[in-house]
C-alpha cells in the first residue's frame, strides 16, 4: 500500500505529506525510541504518542516512511520541520494506538 492510499484512507490530520509513493509494508506501535529502533521493519508504518523531533530521526534509521500520532497528539514544530526535510509523512489521529492499529489491520498491514 502507498503512503498517500493510507493518508487518504484514515481520518487523518496531515501534518507533511512526504513521499506519497513510497511502500508501506506492515506497521509497528511503539513509544520507545529504543524499541522501535530495535524492532521497526524497513517500510512500516509507525503508530506513536511520541511527538518530538527525535522521532524523525529514528524513522530515518529504520526507513519508516509514515508516522501516524495518535489520541489526538499534535507534533512540535520541529518534528514537522524534519520531517519536511526528510520526505517523511506525518499525520495525527484523534484514535487511540489500538484502535488505529485496528484499522492498518483492516486496511491489510500486519504487525
């Protein structure tokens, strides 16, 4: 699934588009950075509370092309800064990890 399909799909607050054509794979939820750097597979889809820029910098590492915020958290201005920088896309869901996690299930990702 493309980027931009999963953008358009969710109820979504778009904060940077980045590359509407990359490949998402799977998805990966997590709020530690060392985890997610740790476990986080090539082209995942990342479902995080976390807001600050060092969550760009751990999508970089691990080539995750989409950060999806959830229960409504909005990113700091850095975060949308490195993001734009990086081409990463970056949205926020007014959803709870799990039932945002439900609905990548049923748009087809796995874990």
């Amino acid at each position: 699934m493309k980027v931009s399909e999963l953008l358009q799909a969710l109820e979504l607050e778009v904060h940077c588009a980045g590359n509407g054509e990359a490949d998402v794979f799977c998805g990966v939820v997590g709020d530690l950075l060392s985890f997610v750097m740790g476990h986080a597979p090539e082209g995942a889809t990342w479902v995080t509370i976390q807001n600050h820029v060092n969550v760009a910098a751990v999508a970089v590492l691990r080539e995750i092309p989409l950060i999806l915020l959830s229960d409504g958290r909005k990113p700091a201005p850095e975060l949308v800064e490195r993001c734009r920088s990086e081409t990463l896309a970056l949205a926020s869901s007014p959803l709870s990890a799990f039932e945002l996690c439900g609905k990548l299930y049923g748009l087809g990702l796995k874990g």
